[in-house]
C-alpha cells in the first residue's frame, strides 16, 4: 500500500517526510493540481474532507490516504484565526500575509505577547475506513517576527519552555515537540496496521 498526502503545503509536507520512515507521495505527483472546499468549522472535520476527496480522486485501494489540517489559535483573539489560519489574511493569502496580519492584530490588541497553541487533526483513510488524530502544541506568540526556519506563524511562536521563536529554533526542536509530531506519533501505528492488512 502506498501512503498519499493531502497537502499542497511545502511546509507540511517537508515535516512529514522528515519524521516518517516510509516514503510518502504528494497527491500532486499523481493528481496535479486539485481545489479542495475545506468548509468545516473542525480541523477534524478538514482533515477528513481533504484526506477523503484525495482517496475518491485516486480512485483505488491500493492507496492510504494522510491528511492534516491545522492551524493557530490565540485565546485572547477568541481562539482565532484557528482553522482559518491558511487564508486569515484573505483568500489566496500567503504565509507571510498571514503571519503579518496575526502580528497586527496582536498589536491592535495592546499587548507584545500572549498565550497561543497549534492543533494538528490527521485523518487516514483507507479501503479499511477512517481514522483521526490530535495533537497540540502550546507556548506564547509576539508582536514580531524573529527567524526564517519553520513556516507558517513559527516566526512569532515561541513554544513552552523555550526563550526563542520556532523561526530560530533548530528544525530538530519543532520536530521533537511539535503539534503535528505529536499526532503521527499516534497516526504511525494506524498506519503501520492497515500496511500490514
Ligand atoms: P491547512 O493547510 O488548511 O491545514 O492550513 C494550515 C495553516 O496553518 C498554514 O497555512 C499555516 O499558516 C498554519 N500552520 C499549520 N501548522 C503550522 C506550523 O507547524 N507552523 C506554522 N504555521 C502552521
């Protein structure tokens, strides 16, 4: 069985391959270009819209469909952007016009850092169904951006325990803390099974 990724995302998608030991195939290898309706209110719900229109398209079971669906949110914004995060700044937003508007509103709201977590929902789908998982990562953002690793909004998120932005932090720190670690870490022995079926 061969394991596709529902990501467009470069970010993602160079994360993935990093902390998986199998090779993992972008669907735009196979499918080209593919526009994906992501209207959920729920990462889960998403990540299940995404991971299921990609097994459709493929169109046999040959194939284990990965996706993830994430995203930041900041309490003090009422949890936003959250599953808006991709397009905070607009439709057809880029990552830097994103972060940048996450910067302004943390400025509009008078402060220079305030509490901020990631969630990541994978969903696997399979001939053998659908899975979901979780996992969070939990720290501060600022009103700046500091660093060029990561992507996204890791230049102004500087995770719990640590003193510098995951846009300074070496790529082995965010992979060893990460939300989107912490759910293939559960994602991985679900993947294991169905290879083995
Ligand atoms: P999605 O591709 O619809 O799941 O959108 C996720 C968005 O959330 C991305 O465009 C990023 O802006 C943001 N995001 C998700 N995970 C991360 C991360 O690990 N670092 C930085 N930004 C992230």
């Amino acid at each position: 069985m061969k394991i596709v990724l529902a990501t467009g995302n470069r970010g993602k998608l160079k994360e993935f391959r990093s902390m998986c030991e199998v090779d993992i195939i972008a669907f735009g290898d196979i499918l080209g270009d593919i526009e994906i309706v992501e209207d959920s209110k729920t990462f889960k719900g998403n990540a299940l819209i995404k991971a299921r229109t990609i097994y459709e398209k493929l169109d046999s079971d040959e194939y284990i469909v990965v996706s993830d669906d994430s995203g930041i949110s900041v309490p003090l914004l009422g949890n936003a952007p959250s599953v808006y995060s991709a397009r905070y700044a607009g439709e057809g937003a880029t990552d830097k016009d994103n972060l940048y508007k996450l910067i302004e509103s943390i400025k509009e709201s008078g402060v220079e850092r305030t509490s901020a977590y990631y969630t990541a929902s994978i969903a696997i789908v399979s001939r053998y169904g659908e899975y979901t998982v979780h996992g969070w990562m939990y720290g501060d953002v600022i009103d700046r951006a500091v660093g060029d690793g990561g992507f996204g909004y890791d230049p102004m998120f500087i995770p719990s325990g640590y003193s510098k932005t995951l846009g300074e932090l070496d790529d082995e720190v965010k992979k060893s803390i990460s939300h989107r670690a912490k759910a293939l870490e559960l994602a991985k022995p679900i993947i294991q099974m169905l290879q083995k079926y």
